[in-house]
C-alpha cells in the first residue's frame, strides 16, 4: 500500500504521491494513464474528488444506458430507407460511438472494481497471497486501456463515410470486429482474475465464459461477398455490426450486476 492508500505491486512504488483524492487504482508504467480516472484532465488541471472504489462501481454500472447502445436492425433498416440513406449515417455514427464509450465504461468499472478487491484483500492480510492475481488482471486492463488511444473518432468515421462511401464502411467494419475481438479477450482475463479474488475474499462470482469468446470474420470473404453481390451482402454485415456488440453488451450486464452484489455484500 502506497503513501496514497492505493495499490501498487510491492517491488514498483510512485516516485512522488498523487494530488489527493484524485489517484485511482492504477499500477505505474506505460498503461497507467495521469493522475484520475480514464478520461480525467491531465495533471495540473483541476480535480474533483474521486469517489470511493465501490460507489465507482455502481456508478459505471449504471452508466450502462449511455454507453451501451441496442441497435434494432429492423428498425434501423426500415427508417434508413424512408429517410433515403440519412439516418444510415447515424448507424455509422453510433456504431464507432458505442463501442468506444463502452469502453471506457469498463475500463472504469473494472479498474473501481479491482482497486475495491485490493483495498478489501489488505482488510483481510491477504494482498501478499492475491499479488500475482492483480498484476495479471492489470495486464489486461492494460490492453482495453490502449484501445482508448486508436482512431474510433465517430465525427471522422462519419464524415470518411460521406466521403468514400462504401469503403469507408468496409475498413470501419473490419476495425470494428478486430475491436470487439481484443476487448472482449482483454475483459474476459480481468473478471477471470476477478472472480478469483473475490473468491477468496469469500464472495462468489461466476467465471466468465469461455465460449462467449469471439473470432475475427472472415474479413476477404466478407470483401468478395459484397464485391460480387454488387453491394447486397453489405446489409448482412451491417446486421452483424449491430448485432454482435448488443450480445456483447448483454453478456457484460449480466456479469456486472453479479459484480455489483459481490462488491455491495463486501462493502
């Protein structure tokens, strides 16, 4: 525990302590992002104070309807086509928007969760035992963390639409899939470790599952299908776009509200 109340691995302690109540739980090196939690103003800006480890996680869990936006593909469909293609744009839109936002909402949610265990496991004399557990989970974190700095600016993504329609959706839909892909492996590390700790914190809950794993398209498929079907197979890929990350999304509610309660029994 370091001079700011917060974790750190034992063998890697801050060089000087954070503005306080403003340091989040975030182990030092190149993944740890400034002082507050992800999306906070840099260093030297003004702060507010930061909530306690377990009301983070509450709050992040019920952010969950900013972020994690359900498309109806039906309905999506059918008003693109009585608006002649413009509220096709705002699919575009929401797309790269939801998947980016979502992001930083676990990224919180996970990061208030663990900083929650930690602070817990050191109440029980078991943050020595449950080391190994962190650092990995922060591994991971570290990943969803860089994916906070690729170019999934929905404005750009909207307006390359306009510009190189077609194309531009067809490398946006590629990207998109390599997203959900990585973030869903990287989430899957941390609430394993999760479930670990808190485990042996003696509050179950349950170990994500494996098979909701998903893998990559089949991108040059994908390509020839709309090639040679003169753009048609584009509306199953839309379908897949909307799809995919609602069962995503779906799958992270059920493992967060048992997160919720875990952390609301140990509080």
């Amino acid at each position: 525990m370091a001079s700011d109340g917060k974790w750190y691995p034992p063998e890697q302690q801050p060089a000087a302590p954070a503005p306080p109540g403003t340091q989040a739980w975030y182990p030092p090196g190149p993944s740890a992002p400034a002082y507050g939690p992800p999306g906070a103003a840099p260093y030297g800006a003004p702060f507010l104070p930061a909530l306690p480890p377990a009301d983070r996680v509450f709050a992040a869990a019920q952010r969950r309807s900013e972020t994690d936006y359900i498309f109806s593909y039906w309905s999506a469909l059918g008003w693109t086509v009585l608006t002649l293609g413009f509220f096709g744009l705002y699919v575009i839109y929401q797309l790269v928007r939801r998947m980016r936002d979502h992001n930083i909402r676990r990224i919180e949610l996970l990061d208030a969760a663990l900083s929650f265990s930690w602070e817990q496991a050191g109440m029980r004399g078991l943050q020595g035992e449950l080391t190994p557990a962190f650092q990995r989970a922060d591994s991971h974190m570290a990943v969803l963390r860089r994916m906070t700095t690729d170019f999934r600016e929905p404005t750009i993504w909207l307006l390359l639409s306009l510009v190189g329609r077609g194309i531009a959706e067809i490398v946006l839909f590629v990207l998109l899939d390599q997203d959900l892909v990585k973030h869903d492996r990287a989430e899957i590390g941390v609430e394993y470790e999760l479930s670990l700790i808190l485990g042996r914190l003696g509050q179950a809950l349950p170990a994500p599952d494996q098979s909701r794993l998903k893998g990559e398209n089949n991108y040059v498929g994908r390509i020839v299908a709309t090639f040679f079907s003169l753009g048609i197979y584009m509306f199953w890929w839309y379908h897949d776009q909307m799809n995919d990350p609602n069962r995503h999304f779906r799958t992270n509610w059920m493992q967060e509200d048992a997160l919720v309660q875990a952390v609301q029994a140990l509080r």
